[in-house]
C-alpha cells in the first residue's frame, strides 16, 4: 500500500506572506494564517480558479461569529441576516483555530482530505480501477501526460509546454498533481476520454467541465481571510433549504447513472458539477502521481446554476453565458461588466461582487483567472490578472465613477473596432491596383485577406489604449471628453503599423490618409459619445 497524502497538513498551496516570503502550506495552516497571507502563489491559474471555489464553502463551513456560521440556513435565508453576520466575521480579523481545527478534525470526514486514500481519496472516484478496464478485463488508465495541464498526450501529440511524451511519461509531484487535478475538474475537455465499463455497455465519451474556456472574477482583498470570506457568495434566491448541503468530500461517492443531487448553497453549487472522474496512481512512498484515470462522472444533462464569480453576456436570442476567456483581452476592458448594475447593460455582474461591505470597497481589488480554450480538445492559454483598487467605483457606491468607466471603455473599444477596420481599407488600397483610394469610394474587404497592418496595429494599440484608460479613471478627469485620447493611440498605432519605410509609396500614402481620415471621422458629433 502507497503512503498517503495528507492535503490538510501536506504543504501543497503555494501562498505570499505579508511579509513578501513566498512558502507551502496545507489547508489547515492556509486557514489558520490567512490574516498573515497576502495572496495564493499557485502557477497554474486553472487551478487557482477551482481551488477558490473549493476554499469558498470551507470557509462557510469555518467562519463563524462565535455562534452562528455563514453557512447556518437560518441565517442565510435573510440576506440582511446574512451580510450582518458576514461584517462581524471581517471585523474579527481572522479564523478561530478552534474552529478550523473542528472542521478538519470531523470523524465522518476522517480519510476524506488524503490524495491517495484507498476509498475516499480527495475529489477522486476510486471505482475507476476496476471500472476503466480494457476488453480483456487490464486496467486502462489514462496516462499521466493526460492529467497535467499542457503537456501533450497521444504518441503524435503537440509539445507545446514541454518535451514529454506518452512513451516515456514523466511522473508528477504529488503536491503539483492536485493543482491539475482540480484543474481538470473545473476546465477538462468533453467528447473521446478514457472507456469507463458500469454495466455491460462500455462508454468512452464526456461533456466539458463546468468552467471550460470562461473566466472568473473575485473580489481580492490586502489579505486571504478577507479574500477567502468574501469569495463565499450571498445566497441566491430559489435556494433548496431542505436538501442538506454537502461537497464531494462531505458526501457519499455520486450514482453516474442515477439522478443528481440538488444544487444547494454553497457547496454543491460551487464543487458539485463536476462532468469528469479521476483517480490518481501515486508512487510507493506518496510523494509522485505516477499514472492517472480520467473520464465521465455522469452524463446527465447538465443542472443549470448561477456561477456567483462570472460575468454573464447576453446573446443574440436575448439568453445569457458566461463571458468566455480571451488570452488577449486585458482585464480592464471587462471593468464596466463589474461595476455597473445589471439593469444598465447587456451584460450581468458577478453574484459575488453584490452586496460588498462598503467599508471594504477602498481597499477591494478584483482578480480574474481565466483559461482560453475551445469547447472540446483545444487550450491556447491561461492567465491571471489584478486591478487596482476598482470596486470603490461600483454604480451604487459612486455613479458618476462608475458610468465614466463605462464610456470610457466604450471609447476604447469603439475606436479599436475603427482602427482593425481602417488597417484593413488602408492594405486593401496599397496591394489592390484596381481599387479606388478616394475618400468616398466604397471598397469591398475579403475576410480571408485581412493583410499584416490591422494585427500589427491592434497589437500595438491595445497597451497604449490601457494607459489611456487608466489616466483617464483619475477622478479629476471624470469630465474629459474620452475619445480623442484614445484616437490619437489609434492614429499612433496605425502609423507604426503602416511603418516609415513606405512613406515614399503613393499608394501607401493614400491608404494610410484614408485610414486616418475614418479614425478622425469618430471626432464627428454625430458619433460622439
């Protein structure tokens, strides 16, 4: 038998001390030193994103006021209730070691926190051993490749994030392999996984996982107790209150082929939608992951949830989705989906920044964790990204704030969607003999063709465009008029683009006149915002 692996006391979560020293810990000491931890460290944003979710109704389950807790129904089920016990928790400025020592010290969750126990290893299915079996009865596993975030699988897989292969897999730090589990739990692929045998048929096929290709936003604050309370969201309204509330590790192990359980607050609602089983195969001594199971947990439809740390946009139809991960849009561009009420727009406001203490809002950034991926096979990139001190300007704390970001943003991208469109007229116009360059000549672009000048340009005023913005959220600049700022970025831009060395060309000439002109025609009052 494997020696095991404690996620309680193993250190495993790599944080930042208040004092700058970087170290590992196990949830039992993240939770006992959150007032003195400044923020999680762990590479693999990913991983960042499901672990907040999973910290979040532990958290419920810990914080208390000495007599109620913040997961107590009787509480929650009046928010007022609920926020006031919430500021009595803040204000108590960290966890009871009492209390995190009777979390973890549960008998019915004894075994349930270690990565390699042999019934109830941790957010695990051990029943994969012998139900990923081949036809002649072997066990299947998965692959290691196949469970650690960016390494290729498959014999001619790509290698993109290092040289490994599935014929000399390389084995995985036991403390690394949770990062990508939980990872995989939250963002893994759906279609052809691993074959998983219940009764006769033998199934090889799974749905994506609950984050796949979104990005998540949380309310960050100087410290993790802070962050870690506020990251448990208000109640939603329907809540079940009759079904007993429970995560994967509080729970039994799930029926893939039976009905799902409520979504019930927090737990299930943050860790109970899970599409995706696994099962780690650790070394002898419990250090090292040597092999992995992944595949399908159930393939019921899908339960449909509030997710309280996204952005909802509306679509076409008029439904809403979560705002999907872009690994090249920068956080400040989504900064008016975060401040401004969800009346006011096409878009909806994370749940879990409603109802923040005002108190805190000074002193509350917002950090965002997102991976960019397809809905099926394909991941491009991951990220993570901090705003300043920005949820002070939330609509109803500070209007005025809130809708100047708003326009300002609206600047910026208006002006951006101007600048691609006049890069491309103005290489049509320098490559294309039989079109007209006059300024009122209707020129027909070919999508395929968009020529180098508009990717250069974009890439070249995005950064300065962010400059823009953040020189513009000076409060004494609320009244300026936004967009000629960000105009002249975009005429900067182009003209870098377009380069020095062509100037002497008529024809580029004309392009990059043309192209201006439609970049100055925004300063028009008819398009004036």
């Amino acid at each position: 038998m494997s020696g095991g692996f404690d996620l309680r006391t193993e250190p495993w979560i790599t944080v930042r001390l208040l004092t700058g020293q970087s170290v590992c810990v196990g949830l039992c000491e993240l939770f006992k030193r959150a007032h003195e931890i400044e923020d999680l460290e762990i590479p693999v944003p990913p991983a960042a994103a499901g672990l907040m979710r999973i910290l979040a109704p532990m958290t419920a389950r810990i914080a208390t006021d000495g007599e109620d807790r913040l997961d107590d129904p009787d509480v929650a089920e009046d928010i007022d209730d609920w926020s006031d016990l919430r500021d009595r928790v803040l204000k108590a400025g960290r966890f009871d070691p009492r209390a995190v020592d009777a979390y973890f010290g549960r008998t019915d969750l004894e075994g349930r926190f270690d990565l390699f126990h042999p019934e109830r290893p941790f957010l695990q299915d051990p029943r994969l051993r012998a139900e990923c079996v081949d036809a002649k009865g072997a066990p299947n596993p998965s692959g290691v490749n196949k469970l650690v975030m960016g390494r290729p699988t498959g014999v001619n897989g790509a290698v993109l994030f290092g040289h490994f292969t599935d014929t000399a897999p390389v084995p995985v730090l036991a403390a690394e392999a949770v990062w990508h589990l939980i990872a995989q739990l939250y963002y893994g692929p759906s279609g052809q996984c691993t074959p998983r045998r219940i009764t006769e048929e033998r199934t090889g096929s799974t749905d994506a996982a609950p984050l796949r290709k979104s990005v998540s936003y949380f309310p960050w604050a100087p410290d993790l107790f802070t962050t870690l309370v506020l990251a448990v969201p208000s109640p939603p309204s329907g809540v079940d209150w009759t079904a007993p509330d429970a995560c994967p590790w509080e729970d039994g192990l799930n029926a893939p082929l039976g009905p799902l359980p409520p979504l019930t607050w927090p737990g299930r609602m943050l860790t109970g939608r899970f599409r995706h089983a696994a099962l780690l195969v650790p070394s002898e001594d419990g250090r090292m992951v040597m092999d992995a199971y992944l595949t399908w947990s159930t393939h019921e439809p899908p339960q449909t949830v509030r997710d309280p740390y996204q952005i909802l946009d509306r679509r076409k139809d008029n439904n809403f989705q979560p705002r999907e991960a872009d690994g090249a849009r920068a956080l400040w561009r989504d900064l008016d989906s975060l401040l401004l009420k969800d009346s006011r727009q096409d878009a909806r406001r994370p749940p879990a920044l409603e109802h923040l203490p005002r108190w805190l809002l000074p002193r509350l950034r917002v950090r965002a964790y997102g991976f960019d991926q397809d809905g099926q096979q394909k991941d491009s990139v991951w990220f993570r990204a901090t705003s300043p001190q920005v949820l002070q300007w939330q609509e109803e704390n500070d209007a005025q704030m809130a809708h100047h970001i708003k326009r300002c943003h609206t600047a910026a991208e208006t002006t951006g969607d101007r600048l691609d469109f006049a890069a491309r007229i103005a290489w049509k116009i320098a490559t294309d003999t039989s079109v007209d360059p006059s300024p009122k000549a209707k020129i027909k672009l070919d999508a395929r063709k968009p020529g180098p000048w508009a990717s250069a340009a974009l890439t070249r005023y995005w950064p300065a465009a962010e400059k823009v913005f953040w020189q513009l959220t000076d409060p004494d600049r609320t009244t300026t008029q936004a967009d000629r700022p960000f105009i002249d970025a975009a005429l900067a831009a182009l003209d870098e683009a377009i380069g020095q060395a062509n100037r002497a060309d008529i024809r580029v000439a004309r392009a990059r006149h043309r192209a201006r002109g439609l970049l100055l025609a925004l300063l028009q009052p008819s398009t004036t915002h």
